[in-house]
C-alpha cells in the first residue's frame, strides 16, 4: 500500500515537472507577441483610429512603463499567493488586456496596452527566479530554452499579423485577438501547476528577506540594469518602427513586416546558444562586445542601405544576431550575477524597474524624433549611439563579479 501510494506520489510529481517545463515555455510564448505584432499594424490602427506618430509612440512605450512601474511589486505580489498563482493571475489579465486593445476605440486601445503591460511584467519578473529555483544547476540551459521561446513567437507575432489582417479579413482586431490564444493555453497549464506546488508558497515568501539595499546599492546591479534598459530601448525601438523604416525605402509594408520577422528568426541561434556559452564562461564581457558590434554595424547599415538592398538585408541579420543573443545576455546575467533565488528575484525586479524606465521612452523619443525632423536618418544615428552605450555596460556587468 505504502509502495503504491509512493509510486504515485512519484507519478504526479513527474507529470508535475514535465509541466512546469512546459508551462515556464508557455509563459515564455506570451511575453512577447501583445507588444510585436503591434508594429506592423501600427499603420492600419492609426488609419483606423486616427493616432499621430507621437500617440502611436505612446502606445508601443506603455506596456514599458508598465513594467519599469510593476516589476518591483511583482515579489510582493507573488509572496502573497505563490508564483504559480501570481504568473496565473498575470496570464489572466494579460488575455483581458489582449481582449480589450482588440476594441477599435483609444480609450480601449490604451488600456488593453496597459494591462498587457501588467501581465507581461508579472512573467518578465518570475521566470528567471522561477528557472533559477527550479533549476539552480541547469539555469543557463533552460534560460536558453525559454528565451528562444519568446523569439519564436515574437517572429510569428510581428510576420503574421498583416497577413492575418488583410488576406484572412480579421482586420488589425482580429490579428491582435490571434495572440490570445497562447494565453488560454498558458492559464489552463499554470491553473493546474499552482495546485501542486504548494511549497512554492513559503519559498517566494522569502524572497522579500533579500535586503533592498543590497541590490539597490550594488554597481554590478546597475550595470546589469542600465544594460538590460538600453538593450531594450534598442528591442523595442526596432520592434516599433523598423517596419515603417523599410516602408519609407519602397519596401510594401506586408515585406517590410516579414523582413521584421526574418530578423527575429535570425537571432534565434544566438537566443539559444548565448546563454549555454555564457554559463560556461567566467566572464561574458567578450560575448557582449561581440554582440555589441554587430549591432552597431547593423545600424550603420540600416542608415547608409536605401538604395542598396544587399547591404540593407545584411544589416537586419546583423540586428537580428545583436538583439536576439543580447536579450537573454541580460537574462542570464541577471542569475550569474544573484548568489541564490531570492537574490535573482530581487535583482530581476530592480534590473526590469530601472531598465524598462530607459526602454520606456525609446518607442516615444524615436516616434516623435521622426515627427520632428521627417526623415529615419537622425533616429537610425541614435540607435548607433544608444548601441554603443550598450557594448560598454554589458562588457561592465559581463565581468566576474556577484552582488
């Protein structure tokens, strides 16, 4: 009797972890496609909706302002349920955000944006002290693996939409309300997991023990930070408008959206592979100036390639490899640079807060810059800049140190 209620106590525990890898996959798919699928669709939003540059540029920085305001509640959050039960909840709203941005009014607009936001935040914070919990020996791997996840789906979301407005007839709603359902598949495999993980409970509860000040006062903990800001200035500038920067070179916005997710997909080996080569190494600093340099190549490209269409296909490979190995780069400092799993959540929370506040006003900046001048030159120069400022802090927080 004893050896038959262990054998299925060994069951569900088995089911249970293979779960948890798929739903730590799952979440993975979500925190991406709400915010990419926008860019190509921005155009049609703001035929339909009427939104100026600077009002779309709003748009696509509110779900970042978000997560520099959420990612510090996010630990208190989960230590009053558990991170099952936080990233559920996240889940859950951000569906109803998804729901609501798919209503064509800008009141509905704005805040289904926010509440993507929210939900969005609640897993960006999470999943690495969830990886580095579960899988302490094993974090770099699996941060390969969740973070490829996310590339996948940010590649499908930001090529697939205007197809699936146009030749499907789903309309810019229609293509939004698509991205809904990894949500649902997300929300039905973490409303099974919060149910057998209870101990997840006390151990996320402890994770507001880690002191704030020690993160908060930490250099390596701001370099991190300011290093994951401005990569994501960089992410989501591109993500925003490079579909409207092909636009302007004669491109048709349908292939100027697939070339988005052409650049996405390139940087899907450097996705999976970075992080793996990261956690081998004692020092990353080479591997961010590596990755630093092709992004500034691929701006500096992106710049001189109006007219030339071999060197504008070569600079999107090369921001595709920059962004897609620098992203999980961050991710992976954040548990390389945190001694334990409390730590890690506490760093990911103040790198997220304090980054997502210099990634926030990238989308805006470079929107209204464009408003401004009237051409992409003076935008595409301070992406170049900004490239380069993160080549020096992620050679600053690459170097062997711990908090």
């Amino acid at each position: 009797m004893d050896l038959s209620k262990s054998s299925e106590y060994n069951k569900t525990k088995s089911i249970s972890f293979y779960l948890l890898i798929a739903g730590i996959v799952l979440v993975a798919f979500n925190l991406r496609p709400a915010i990419t699928s926008l860019g190509p669709l921005v155009g049609f939003i703001q035929e339909d909706v009427g939104l100026a540059h600077w009002s779309s540029g709003l748009l696509m920085s509110l779900p970042l302002i978000t997560f520099s305001v959420m990612s510090p509640l996010v630990p208190k959050i989960s230590s009053r349920l558990s991170n099952e039960k936080a990233l559920l909840l996240g889940l859950i709203v951000l569906l109803t955000g998804i729901c609501s941005r798919s209503i064509p009014y800008t009141f509905f607009l704005f805040a289904g944006t926010l509440l993507i936001g929210i939900g969005i935040a609640i897993g960006n914070v999470l999943l690495p002290a969830i990886v580095k919990d579960k899988f302490p020996t094993k974090f770099g791997l699996m941060t390969s693996v969740y973070s490829t996840s996310m590339g996948i789906f940010a590649s499908l979301a930001s090529g697939l939409s205007v197809p699936l407005a146009e030749e499907n007839g789903l309309g810019w709603q229609g293509a939004q309300m698509v991205w809904g359902i990894p949500a649902v598949a997300a929300i039905i495999v973490w409303f099974y997991l919060q149910k057998y993980n209870r101990n997840d409970s006390a151990e996320v509860k402890n994770t507001n023990l880690v002191t704030p000040t020690k993160v908060w006062s930490s250099p390596i903990a701001w370099q991190i930070a300011i290093f994951m800001g401005f990569q994501s200035f960089l992410f989501y500038v591109t993500i925003s408008w490079l579909p409207e920067i092909l636009h302007s070179y004669g491109m048709s916005i349908e292939t100027a959206g697939w070339m988005l997710s052409f650049m996405q997909l390139v940087g899907l080996p450097a996705s999976f592979f970075i992080p793996f080569v990261a956690s081998r190494l004692k020092s990353q600093s080479w591997i961010a100036l590596g990755l630093g340099i092709c992004a500034i190549l691929g701006y500096f490209g992106l710049l001189v390639s109006a007219d030339h269409y071999p060197i504008l296909i070569i600079s999107i490979i090369l921001i595709g490899l920059a962004l897609g190995g620098i992203f999980p780069l961050a991710l992976s400092l954040i548990g390389f640079r945190s001694q334990s799993a409390k730590q890690a959540a506490e760093l990911s929370g103040m790198a997220q807060s304090t980054g997502y506040i210099l990634a926030a006003v990238g989308p805006l900046f470079i929107g209204s810059l464009f408003d401004w001048t009237h051409v992409w030159s003076i935008p595409l120069i301070t992406l170049i800049f900004v490239a380069a400022i993160v080549t020096i802090f992620g050679m600053m927080a690459g170097r062997d140190r711990h908090i």
